[in-house]
C-alpha cells in the first residue's frame, strides 16, 4: 500500500490500524491511491504482521491482496471508537465507516 498516514492503536494493544494515503497518479490525478491497513501485535515480541489476504486491509481496488471497499481513496486521519468496533477515516471525498470484527 502507498505511504503509510494515521495509525491509531487498539484499546488492548493488540492491533494497529493504518491509513495508506498517497499522491495522485499522473494519469489520473482524481484517483488518489489509498486504504486502510490492519496490523497485529505479538504480545511476546511486539513485532506487527497484517494477516494474509482480504482480512489485513481494505482498499477501493482491491490492490495488494485487499478486500474491496467504497470510499478507501486518500485515506488520511484514523478515529477509532471507544469499543474498538468502528474506525472513521478522513478520505479524500469525505468520510468513511468502518466496522471492525475481532
């Protein structure tokens, strides 16, 4: 995914979200690359892994693996709800929702 932006932490620690943001392409200056990413914590080392496939993250076309969603493009400032269960994210049309399954 393109360039890492907002990451916001998980109320135990667990898993960090991050928003992918990037510049527009050349070709197409409307179409700003983007999603948002999920990496998992191990609690022993600390180091961060996104989990294969659709379940590490989200993008609008679906590059890098990622499951397909609307509204993913410019992903830019994370706000994480206060259960963990919904992820606001400032994208370059507006805002996006997002819930989150453990």
């Amino acid at each position: 995914m393109p360039a890492a932006g907002s990451a916001v932490l998980t109320g135990d620690g667990r898993s960090l979200l991050v928003a992918a943001g990037g510049p527009p392409s050349p070709q197409d200056p409307a179409n700003l690359p983007g999603g948002v990413a999920l990496l998992r914590r191990d609690p022993r080392t600390g180091g961060l892994r996104r989990p294969g496939g659709a379940r590490g993250c989200v993008t609008a076309s679906g590059r890098f693996g990622c499951a397909t969603g609307t509204l993913t493009n410019g992903a830019a400032a994370l706000a994480l709800s206060r259960d963990d269960r919904s992820l606001d994210a400032a994208v370059n049309l507006g805002t996006a929702v997002f819930r989150i399954t453990p």
